[in-house]
C-alpha cells in the first residue's frame, strides 16, 4: 500500500492540465507491430465484458499474441501451430514489411476523422521497438523487417497536418528481456513482470530517448513501471517526470506508471470506469475489440460511424475524450473497415466538432442523459446541446430556465425543434453519420 511519505514524494509533480487538453476530445491511437503479421484473436468481447478465466486464454487483442500462443490448448496456440508451425515469434519482425505505409495518408485520415492528436506504439509488450531504441540491438524496426524509423515517420506526418503527437511505451511488461511464463490471469501481473534495477534502467533509457529524438505532447505508459524506478534521485521515475516537464511545460503523462504520479487517468474499453470521475480523463478503445489489426473480425465486430459518433459523445458529455485506435496490416494500410468507420465519423466530426471541442458536461440539473430514448447532453458557452440518436418525435427532458428565447437550430439530421407549453420537442426525420445535435440558446 503507498503510505502518505509516498503520496507526498510525487505532490511536487501536480500541475493544471495544458490548456491544448481541454479541446482535445477525439485521439487516435496506433498498435502496429511484428503481431500485425499473423493478425489473430478470437473476437470474444470488450474488456471488462468478458469474465477474466475468459479473458487470457480467449484473449480479443491481437497484439497479445506473443502471449496467448504461449498457453497450452488456446485456440491461438492451435493456430499458431496449424498455420505457422510453432515458429518463432520474431519470425514476424522480419516479415513485417509496411510496404504500403503512407504515414501522410494517415495522418489525412485522422485529420478528416476530426481528431486533434495522434499516439502510437513505439514498443508494445512483444518488446520489439519502432525506432532504434538503445539497448535493443537489432531488435527493432530500423535494423530488421521494415528497416525504418516508423515512430519518427508517423510524428512528422502527424505534426505536419496540424496535430499534437504523444507517444505510447509498454513500461510495464517486455517479453523480449524477461523469460517469465504467459500471463493467465491479473494476478500475473504482480508476478511476472520486470521490476528489477536493471530493467528500470533499460525502460528509462527508452523514454528519454523518446523524448530527446521526438519531444512528445503526452508519454502514454502501460500496465506499470519497475518498482526499482519508483522514487526520486538519479534513474527514477521521479526524475523522469522532472526533466520531461522542465522541456516540455505543456506535456502530459497518463496515469499507467503504478501508483505514482499521472496528469490524467485512462479506462479501457469497459474496464476502469471507477477513473472516469477526475478532470481530463480519456477512455481508450479499438474501432473492434482488438487493438492490433485482428484479420477475425468483420461487421459484426467493427463500430460503425454512427456507432462511433454515439460513444464518442456519451465519452465527452461526462467530461472525458476519446482515444480511438487504428490498428494497421503488416503492409501499413489502414483495414477498409476502419476506414470507413473513420470517414463516416468525421462526415459528423464536420458538422458538429466544433460543438464537441468547445465543450463541457451539461449540469444535471439543466438535463439529464437518457437511454430509451437515446439523449446525451452537452454545455457550450453559447448552447446548451442535446445528442439525440433517435428519428421521428422526441420530447427533451429539460430545464426551461436554462436557455431563452432565441431560435434553436439542428446540426447533422434534418429535424425542427418545437417549444409547446412546457415542453421541448424535436422532430428528426433520418439519422446517417451520428446522432442529430439539437442547439438550444441559453440565457
């Protein structure tokens, strides 16, 4: 348990969230690695949907296929076995091509989806590093399989289109440096991950190299940090975070570096969402329920525009943003179905972002969310703005002193807005890209 000498040791770090935050309500996540090659996970569910004895032997993540192939039976070790024979893992690296990767044709797409930053991978819990990282030798992406420096690729093309640029790094688990059994459960976790000096000092080299070569707006941690890091003085995670801030004043950390210090916290698909009650925090998911590109998932599995639209709005109406991931083929192409999803997203993003982005949690006295119909609110300085994923008539449950006299308008559907009595109706004739946005003047 951290004790209050321990809370204190991180208190010196606390600071007000950048301002460049607040408006930032839509990211793009990027998990690409040599796991992008066999592109492979049972689809089962979101996490925090499934049971955990479910969860690691069944495992929806692609990019966890390093793992779940490494457990007796799983239907990814049958896999493995069919299809590659048992082969090595790292075999993957050297197949792994980005012969198509078009980093400025991603960045146009994420731009066009209405996102404002953008976070990759840059080592993922495989340990394989995007750039030459120190310490890697030839285990990375400039001196095997793509033979580039991707994590730079991707930060010129994403800055270049007028976007923020962060980084994510798995500080907490790297199976290329441990020879620890697969993880089967969460209690795995405490068990078999690095938190030896040695490893501390290999994460940490990684991060300032990062930071050196990238500069970048957020450093996005994952799973925890070394238990060897954790306190102040020279290699420590203290010391990490100092020197960050000290070069970039208005950079961010996430909360996943053990119980230490975060500028904001993060849930993950439909696990953590006892953190989405502080300031600036942000909900990661994939377009599927895979991050890493999963060949297994189809229709079924991938939200729709729409879909998107709704989630991203119910995210932002209780004061949190949305990091959406993309998770590209081993060639470097963005799946059809994700881009569609991208596209139909930012076909809403086009007339309604300006909304979202400038944004804030309606008060619940002045309207509450509903499901049945379908309603999330959301306050501007000039409106106060219902989301309404319903056609035909709907009556908005709403507080009249909280807007005036002025006309109201209907952004992203054709619809009308009635005042009758006491009531508020809207009538909304199709829905396409996303939920109707219903203006209401406020006083």
């Amino acid at each position: 348990m951290t004790t209050d000498v321990d809370r204190r040791m991180w208190a010196d770090l606390a600071r007000p969230l950048p301002t460049w935050l607040a408006p930032a309500k839509l990211g793009i996540f990027i998990h690409w690695g040599p796991y992008s090659v066999p592109a492979w996970a049972e689809p089962t569910g979101a996490l925090g949907a499934v049971p955990e004895a479910e969860w690691f032997p069944h495992n929806p993540y692609a990019e966890w296929y390093a793992n779940t192939i490494r457990i007796p039976g799983t239907p990814a070790a049958q896999h493995h076995h069919e299809v590659y024979s048992d082969a090595p893992y790292d075999d993957f690296l050297d197949q792994w091509t980005a012969s198509e990767f078009d980093p400025a044709a991603w960045a146009r797409l994420f731009v066009e989806a209405g996102a404002t930053y953008v976070i990759p991978t840059t080592k993922h819990h495989d340990g394989v590093a995007l750039w030459d990282a120190p310490g890697t030798g030839t285990r990375n992406t400039v001196h095997r399989g793509p033979r580039r420096d991707l994590v730079g690729e991707i930060a010129e093309a994403v800055r270049q289109a007028g976007m923020r640029f962060g980084v994510y790094y798995s500080g907490g688990l790297d199976w290329g440096v441990t020879d620890f059994p697969p993880l089967t459960s969460h209690a795995d976790f405490t068990a078999w991950r690095p938190k030896d000096p040695a490893y501390n000092v290999y994460a940490d080299l990684h991060v300032r190299d990062l930071i050196d070569r990238y500069s970048p707006d957020v450093l996005w941690n994952d799973i925890n940090w070394p238990d060897a890091g954790k306190r102040t003085g020279s290699w420590s995670l203290h010391e990490l975070f100092s020197d960050y801030y000290a070069g970039k004043p208005d950079g961010v950390v996430n909360d996943r570096w053990g119980d230490t210090h975060w500028d904001f916290r993060t849930s993950e698909y439909e696990a953590g969402s006892e953190k989405e009650a502080e300031p600036g925090w942000e909900n990661c998911r994939g377009i599927g329920f895979s991050f890493g590109y999963n060949r297994a998932e189809d229709e079924q599995q991938i939200l729709s525009g729409r879909q998107l639209a709704c989630h991203l709005t119910d995210v932002v109406s209780r004061g949190g943003r949305l990091l959406l991931n993309v998770g590209p083929t081993a060639e470097g192409k963005i799946p059809e179905l994700q881009q569609a999803s991208l596209r139909s997203l930012g076909r809403w993003m086009a007339q309604v972002g300006d909304i979202v982005r400038v944004s804030q949690p309606a008060s619940p006295s002045a309207a509450r969310p509903t499901n049945e119909p379908w309603i999330r609110w959301l306050d501007t300085p000039d409106y106060l703005v219902a989301l309404v994923n319903q056609t035909g008539d709907t009556t908005l449950e709403v507080d009249k002193a909280a807007f005036g006299a002025g006309e109201a308008d209907v952004r992203a559907a054709p619809g009308r807005v009635r005042v009758v009595g006491s009531s508020v109706r809207v009538s909304i004739e199709e829905l396409s890209d996303g939920p109707a946005a219903v203006l209401l003047p406020k006083r």
